[in-house]
C-alpha cells in the first residue's frame, strides 16, 4: 500500500513533530552536560580522576531529570481535557496531539528506563574508579575512604538501588500483555511512583561529586607549592612566569546540592493536586436512575449527577464501594446529559469480575415467587443536543459476531433514523452492519435487517467507496475494537489516494 | 484479585533480570573489576535466564500474546518437560542463580531483581499455576467468498404480461407503474 504524503502528515505529522522536539531536547540536555563535565574548569580535577564516567553519568542523570518531570505531565487526565475542552486550542490538529498523551507518557518512561541503566553504568565505573585513582593531593575530592575502598554504603548509592528496583517493579508490571491480563499489578505497582519520587529528591544528598569553589585564586593545573615548572618542562624559568602559574591556595571542593527537587516537584505538586481534585469530584453521589438488560450480557446504566457535563465521545470511570473500593473502570458515555434531559447513560458488557459483581447488585436474581416489576423506560427521539457540530455525514459501521448483540442499541438506531427521514436528510445517516454468522432475523427492526452484511467488512473497499463519494474533504475514521482492525485502519488511512480525501485516523483504547 | 496470573508477572521481571544480570556482568568484565568472575558467571547467568524465559506461557484464560519469534524457544523449553512445566523448580533455580551474584556490585541489582521474581514464581508455584508451550493451532479454512450472499431464489417483481406488453396506441396509460409503494425501509 502506497503511502500518501499528505495523509500521512495529517495522520502523523504533529506526533513526530512532538517526538523529534522531545528528542532534540534530551540531545541537547545530554550534550550540554557532557561538554561541561568534560571541559569545565571546577570539574578540571574530578575529570581527571573519573574520565568519560563523570561525564556521562551525570549526563544521563540530567535527562533523566527532564524525563522524570515530563512523564507525569501527561497523566493529568482531567486537566488535559479542561485544555481539550477549552476556546483556547480549538484547531483539531492539537485536540488530537492531545489525545495521544499516553503513547508521550509511554516514551519518557521508555527513557527514564534506558538512562536509567546507562547512568547505572558510569557510576559503577566511577566507584572503580574513586577505588583505583585515590587522589593524594585532593583528599577531600575522594568518595573512597582510603585506596583500593570501592564504596557503596553511601545515601547516593542506597537511594539509587532502591531506585532502580522500584523502576523496576513499574516497567516489568506495564507490558502489554499484564496490562490486558491483570489490571491490578499494574495499577498498585504503578503508583510506587510517589516512593520513587520521594527518594529521587533525595538521592543527590551526601553528593560524591564535588565541584571546585576556588577557580581564581586556585586555577586548574596551576602549580603547587612543592613543584616548580622546571621540573615539568625541565628547563630554567623565569622567576616570574614561575610565580604566576603558582597556585594562590588550596584548591577547595563542595558537593552539589540536589538539584532533582527543581525540575520535578512542580509536575509533581500538579499531578497530586489532580488526583486530590479527582477525588473531590468523586464525592458527589451519583442515583442510578434506569438498569436495563439488553441481550448478550450487556447493561445499560442510566445516572444521574449534580453539574455533571460531558460531550459525545468522552468516557467516565466507575467506581463502584459495594463491589471494591479501589477498582475504578472506564466506561464511554452513550448518552450525553443535555440541557433538557439531566440523566446520562453507559452501555456495561458482564465480562470480568467487577463487571459480574456490580450486575448482581443491580439487578438480583428473579425469584419464582416475587413478582418483577418493569423498569420505566423512557424513549424520545434525540431532539437535543444537536446544535454545534459541523458533521456533515456520518458513516457507522458496526462488526458483531452474532445477530443478538446489535440489539444493544437498535432502539437508538431506528430513532436516530426515523428523525433524519422525517426531517427529509436520509444520507446523514448511513448505517452498515456487519455480522459474522447468520440468524433468525427480528421483523420488527426492519432498517438494520435489511442493511446486514455477512462476514468482515473489506475496509479498504469500504473507504474507497466513502472516498469517492466525498471527495477533497477531511473524514475522521474513529475506530474503537481490536488490535486488528485498527492497525488495518490506521494503514489504510495512511495510504494515498486518487479522489483527494484526507482520512484523519482515531482510535480508543483503555488498555 | 482472585484471578491473578502471578506467573505473567514473574515471567516479564525474570526476563528484565536476566538483561539487568548481564548488562551488570558486561559492566564489571569490561571495566576490569575486582571479582570479575563473578561478572563474567552473571554474563552466563543472564543468557540463560534470558533464553529459559523468552517463551510465554499460554494462559489459563483468554487470549495469550506470543513474543515475536518465540516458536523455536518454546520448542527448547517443551523438551525438558516436568522440569520446566513447574514453577517451583523455576522459584528455586532462580534463587540458586541469583546468589553469586551479589558478591559484586555491578552484578547486585540483578540479584535482587531475580530473586523477586523467585519469590513471585513461588506465589504462582503455590497457586497451582504451570507453564504451557503456545503451539501454533492449524487454522480452520476460511469460508471462500464470505461476503457473497446466496443468490436470489425468485425472479424479480413484475407487473402482469398484459401491462407489460407495448401499447403504442396509448402511451399514457402504458407507463410502469410501481405495485408496492415506496417506504422508507
């Protein structure tokens, strides 16, 4: 498949724009520190003792600094959607950067791991290496106690194992497939973050590098008071080029102060104070006001919540005391509180545990004897609401495995139709339906029976349709499914085309 | 919590270990360090450790996701049977691999890091959980043409031979005209 120049900046531009900002800057900050490790005149004495080592560890140590104040950034949820939501950045361009703040937390973590084994590396080298060239002449600038001592009982070399263990526990926690499979560790692993914040401001305490204080009055090679530049050159010098190359004093050393608590407790103050704000906002009662069972497991919750606003397409997080008291879940919206109607809606599948447990209580099991009263059930056609968007045909294309499951929201479907045809637009709507193996089907949900389609969809034969029947316009493909189907996508998206159509790929995950 | 797979878990920080085991043991043979055997044995280590948990198990439930590449792995690990099935042996063969390891300093953080996946190896060897080979499944034939309906058993609808035939004389009253009337389905 061709690639599309122009599909392609639109689907992937800005992303790589941001990441080769992000790794200019790491770049930059790497270099930076290098050159003045190497080349700075207070670190004259240090370098010589340590070589490449210093340079590099504390190199690393400074991006690991940047990446360790950018990876909480991105995880402060509800602030990136009051900044989504806002006038301020109303191009679509940044709204869809914005939504790609998890694959940004991911690369700085990525990072974080990669310098942390490399700053790992240059200290182990640099304990050697205080061991082996123990300085006579600057006692003070030695970490080791006496020759040959190789140290490590020390707060930076402590703090720096429990470091490196906790990182540890929260990379090897966060694969994929442990992610998918159990929730929970990476959860409780994941939020070790604040003890590795906490001890990372702490590491550099008791500094073993040290800095020289002194560079005027003791310039960096100058000559000490038991050597004299003849015995250097070997030649006689004059008296007084001698005395101007001595050294005025001794040359004093000082440890840094930690420096880490810069860059990371603004991020860090910011990130608590989101989770604070999100836990006041979690307060507030929500009153289950409809339960309704659809076929094929599946639950639709309607709720109500004083001043709770949402937009189609955002998604809200359950948590439910009764069922536990820690697990939150995401579930998306399928009905949006509007101005005339308060109450908003998510459709729930029975799969794991907590979804099985929370249906129980909502629900119990009928009883022979009792006799079951029908919740009210409330249909209106979706009057409200409509004002704003600037879409100008929709194309929803659905995939189930089996006829029951289209009955979720085939209510919802036959409305929406109904209205578009009585208000005389029937191609806003167009509806595909796909299922993977056949059935009776129901009469009385004539428009979806009539518009099934067996098997998988071809996408690629579907987009082209959709292309030629928009031309030179932009459509955005939201994909919300498996793996498959939006690498698929995403691919086809990217790939060129004769009619002009620019297709902007997005997609949901909760993985 | 009930349905933890702790062995997924122990599986990904073994393998994290065995890289931490031999980037430590590269670090401590190249630098020249003292009691640079135990780097060059944390090397060794760290290879083995690698390669034994290259191969993810399949899970109990759900779908399990393969490494790339891990067919030929898995093949290896199969062959030694009781011995790599069971987790209690791997619990304890990673504790026994980790210990020389902490005589060094370069080499000390894989050995913590092991011997946490020893002990988290364990908590899966207690509840009951073993390693299964992923073997590749024969892939059932995909029905040809799935998309191509049956084809349609009636002719199409037609209105009566008479209507049909060509009126010349009145053209008016020989336009078609539609039997069912059109709905919105």
């Amino acid at each position: 498949m061709v690639v599309s120049v122009r599909s392609w900046v639109a689907n992937e531009g800005g992303k790589h724009l941001v990441l080769m900002l992000w790794l200019a800057a790491n770049t930059w900050l790497f270099l930076k520190t290098f050159l003045l490790y190497s080349t700075g005149q207070q670190y004259h004495y240090l370098y010589k003792m340590l070589g490449p080592g210093l340079c590099i560890s504390r190199a690393s140590a400074s991006v690991l600094n940047l990446n360790c104040s950018l990876v909480l950034l991105p995880m402060c949820r509800s602030l990136l959607t009051f900044v989504r939501g806002s006038h301020t950045v109303s191009s679509r361009k940044t709204r869809r950067l914005l939504d790609k703040s998890k694959t940004f937390h991911v690369a700085c973590g990525v990072a974080i791991c990669i310098f942390s084994v490399v700053h790992v590396s240059a200290h182990l080298v640099n304990v050697i290496n205080f061991s082996v060239s123990y300085s006579d002449d600057f006692p003070a600038l030695n970490l080791a106690r006496y020759r040959g001592e190789v140290r490590h009982t020390h707060i930076p070399g402590v703090t720096g194992v429990l470091l490196v263990l906790i990182l540890f526990l929260m990379f090897t926690s966060s694969s994929y497939c442990v992610r998918v499979s159990n929730y929970e560790i990476f959860w409780y692993t994941h939020n070790l973050f604040i003890v590795f914040y906490i001890i990372l401001m702490v590491h550099m305490v008791g500094g073993a590098l040290k800095y020289q204080t002194n560079i005027e009055a003791h310039p960096p090679g100058c000559l000490r008071a038991n050597q004299s530049g003849a015995e250097q050159l070997g030649e006689e010098l004059e008296q007084g080029e001698d005395e101007e190359r001595r050294c005025r004093e001794e040359a004093h050393f000082q440890p840094h102060y930690p420096q880490t608590w810069l860059w990371v407790s603004g991020p860090l103050c910011l990130y608590c104070a989101e989770r604070f704000y999100r836990y006041i906002r979690s307060c507030d009662p929500v009153t289950i006001v409809t339960v309704i069972r659809h076929p094929c497991d599946v639950i639709e919750l309607r709720m109500l919540k004083k001043n709770f606003k949402a937009r189609p397409g955002q998604y809200i997080v359950l948590n439910c005391p009764g069922v536990s008291s820690f697990e939150n879940h995401p579930f998306t919206l399928t009905t949006c509180p509007t101005e005339n109607k308060e109450t908003f809606g998510i459709h729930l599948r029975v799969v794991g545990d907590w979804t099985e447990r929370f249906t129980q209580l909502l629900l119990p099991k009928p009883r022979i004897d009792l006799e079951i009263l029908p919740m009210v059930q409330q249909r209106r056609y979706p009057n409200d609401g409509w004002k704003g968007f600037r879409l100008q045909r929709l194309y929803f294309v659905w995939v189930c495995r089996e006829l029951q499951s289209f009955y979720w929201f085939a209510e919802l479907l036959c409305a929406v139709h109904h209205k578009l045809w009585q208000e005389n637009r029937p191609d806003y709507f167009n509806l595909k339906l796909f299922i993977s193996q056949t059935d009776n089907l129901q009469e009385k949900y004539r428009p979806l029976t009539s518009r099934l389609l067996v098997g998988r969809p071809r996408w690629k034969l579907l987009l082209d349709e959709i292309a030629k029947t928009n031309n030179n316009k932009r459509v955005g493909v939201f994909c919300c499914g498996p793996k498959g189907i939006s690498r698929t996508l995403h691919r086809l998206c990217n790939s060129a085309r004769s009619s002009g159509t620019t297709f902007e790929f997005n997609k949901e995950s909760f993985s | 919590m009930g349905k933890i797979e702790w062995a997924m878990w122990a599986n990904e920080q073994a393998l994290a270990s065995g890289l931490i085991l031999l980037t430590g043991g590269i670090v401590g043979v190249a630098g020249q360090f003292r009691g640079w055997q135990f780097a060059a044995y944390a090397v060794a280590a760290g290879v083995f450790v690698c390669l034994l948990e290259y191969p993810r198990s399949k899970r109990s439930k759900g779908t399990s996701v393969e490494r790339t590449g891990q067919y030929c792995f898995t093949v290896c690990v199969k062959s030694f049977g009781p011995l790599t099935r069971n987790y209690y042996v791997r619990a304890f063969l990673h504790a026994a691999i980790c210990v020389p390891g902490g005589f060094m300093l370069a080499t000390v953080l894989g050995c913590v890091c092991l011997g946490i996946a020893s002990i988290i190896y364990f908590v899966a060897a207690i509840r009951g959980e073993h390693w299964e080979p992923i073997l590749p499944r024969k892939e059932s034939r995909m029905p040809v043409a799935e998309s191509i309906k049956n084809p349609p058993q009636n002719p199409p609808p037609r209105p009566p031979a008479e209507t049909r035939r060509k009126r010349v004389d009145d053209l008016e009253d020989a336009a078609y005209d539609n039997p069912i009337s059109v709905t919105d389905n």
